[in-house]
C-alpha cells in the first residue's frame, strides 16, 4: 500500500518546501531594497506566510480537527496581546512631556486634554 | 491526523474511547505546550518590538553588523530540514522503516549542520568584538548602551532558539535508537508526528528570528 500512497504526498511536499525557499529568497531580496518605513512591514509579512505555510502543510493543521485549529491559533492570538497591550503603552508614553510629569502631577490629565 | 495508518493499528489508552480521540487530545495537548513556547519566545519578540521602537535609528545600524548570508544559508538549512520532518512523519504513519529512518537522520544532521553553522557565526562575533560579554574593554567602550542591548538580544534570542534545537536533535537521536533496536509501529508513527510537531516549532521560531534580527536594517 505504502508506495501509490507516498509519491502524491513527496510532490505536495517538495511543492511546500520550494514555496519556502521562494519566500526566503523573497524576504532577502527585499531587504536589500530602499523600502524605508515599508522594509519591516514587508519582513514580517513574508515571515508570516512562512509561517502559515510550515503550520498549515508540514504541521498538518490543514487536516486537524476545528478544535485543534483554536488551540494552534490561539497561541498566536495570546502573542498578538501581547504585542497590542505592550506597544499601546510605549507608542503613546511621548504624549506627556517627561520632565511635566516630574515637576507637575497634572500633567497626565493636562497632555490628554 | 494523517490517515496513512489504519487506526486499528493503535493501541488505545483506557480512558479513551476511540483512536480518534486519543489522537487529538494527544495532538491538543502538545499544542497547548507549543503554544507556552510561542509566548516564551514571545517575551523576547516583545521586548525586541518595544527596543527597536525606542532605538530605531542604533539597531538599524546594529543590525548591519549581522551576517546577512550566514543566516540566510541557515534559514535554508531549517526549512530543509522541516521537508525531511514532514517526509518522515509520512513514510512513518506507511510504515516504511527504512524511509523513516533515513528522512529522521537527514533531519538530525540538518540540525546539526545548523548549530555548525551558527557556532562559526558566533565565533566570527566574538572575533569582531560584536558580543559585549566576550569583548576586551577598549572595545567594549565603543558599544553604545542601545548597541549593546540589540547584541545581547541577539545573543538570548538565537542561544535559547539553539537550546530547543539541541534539545529537538535529542529527541529525535532517541528516537532512531529506539526504532533500530525494536521496530517501527503505528503508535510510535504517532509519537513521531509529535516530535515532528516540536521539530517545525523550532522552524517557526528561526522563521521570525532571522528577518528580526538580520534583515530589518
């Protein structure tokens, strides 16, 4: 039985694995463009679809049940948190004046005015 | 799971009622612990995202001191190796002893061939004075503080990823000695597809790794 199973699955593979090495291709090639602010958004983007790609096929979440794909999604939902929560903090600590906030205890609810 | 081995072939544990349901408690349960995994590298992304925010124009500069093609060869080496995975898992769950083992070794020696490839690196970074803890003081002067962080990021980053790596190379050691000395079966097919699971897991990461810490410049 083994043989007329294997070689339909060694062609989906070898298909995935050279999607991959496309994207890294990709995402070098890429790097050495003048992107400016869109060279890290690009990265990540390219960095996910790899991603996507090993879980999905190699991972084989594809044929996992529904509640196998909340549990290998959810991880990443708990990064996204993460990510939100702490950058939300930094992103907008510039809005009240450093040396204000030492001097003058108003200043959080003068910079939000 | 994949569907090549007939499910009377397991054997089943006796608080479970069908192969089925064995197979995907199994399957959540390391889900769950890639997932503490993902979160643990998580901190690390974190505090990348939150540092490269504050010293943007410094890490840039830091990142140009990353050898790009070093990297780039070994992201290249890991996504093989995740091919050599997969094709294990499946000549696995058919059965095929010999396959099996030949596409686990390949893993194995990719993996390997990896941390060579990443000790190299870290011994050129320490030659060229780029790692802060291993640097002479005179040239440890010349690190700004932002420069010195991005380093010493890299540094955990890629050591704790290399970590799991030699850990994955372990598993899967054991694994081969444990076929050659009493043969394939279906449940142990079962067990390979979750050392398969931890073994891309390892990918994922340097997936996100390498384009962090190399390519953002």
């Amino acid at each position: 039985m083994a043989h007329q199973e294997f070689h339909p699955f060694l062609k989906s593979y070898l298909k995935t694995g050279a999607a991959l090495f496309v994207l890294l291709g990709a995402t070098v090639g890429a790097s050495f463009l003048p992107l400016g602010g869109f060279a890290l958004p690009v990265a990540a983007a390219i960095a996910f679809v790899k991603v996507y790609i090993v879980m999905w096929v190699f991972m084989h979440v594809r044929k996992e049940s529904k509640l196998v794909w909340v549990f290998s999604a959810g991880a990443f939902l708990w990064l996204a948190v993460l990510f939100v929560l702490t950058m939300a903090d930094y992103v907008t600590r510039a809005e009240i004046p450093k040396d204000e906030w030492k001097t003058d205890s108003h200043a959080a609810e003068k910079a939000l005015q | 799971m994949s569907a090549a081995t007939p499910a009377s072939q397991r054997s089943l544990a006796e608080h479970f009622v069908e192969v089925r349901q064995q197979e995907e408690a199994r399957t959540i349960g390391m889900w769950v612990y890639l997932g503490t995994e993902i979160l643990l590298f998580g901190g690390i992304f974190g505090a990348w995202a939150v540092y490269r925010y504050q010293h943007g124009e410094a890490w840039r500069e830091a990142a140009h001191h990353m050898d790009l093609w070093l990297g780039a060869i070994n992201t290249a080496v890991l996504l093989l190796s995740s091919l050599t995975m997969a094709l294990a898992v499946h000549a696995a769950h058919a059965l095929q002893k010999k396959w099996t083992l030949l596409f686990v070794l390949a893993t194995v020696s990719l993996g390997t061939l990896f941390l060579g490839i990443k000790a190299y690196e870290y011994m050129q970074e320490i030659h060229h004075g780029l790692a802060p803890f291993a640097a002479p003081i005179p040239v440890r002067q010349a690190f700004t503080p932002a420069t010195e962080l991005y380093m010493n990021l890299y540094f955990a980053a890629t050591g704790l990823h290399a970590f799991h790596l030699i850990s994955a190379i372990a598993l899967l050691g054991g694994f081969i000695l444990w076929i050659l000395k009493s043969g394939l079966s279906a449940d142990r097919a079962a067990t390979l597809e979750i050392l398969g699971l931890f073994w891309h897991l390892v990918d994922v990461v340097w997936i996100i790794l390498y384009p962090m810490l190399y390519l953002t410049r």
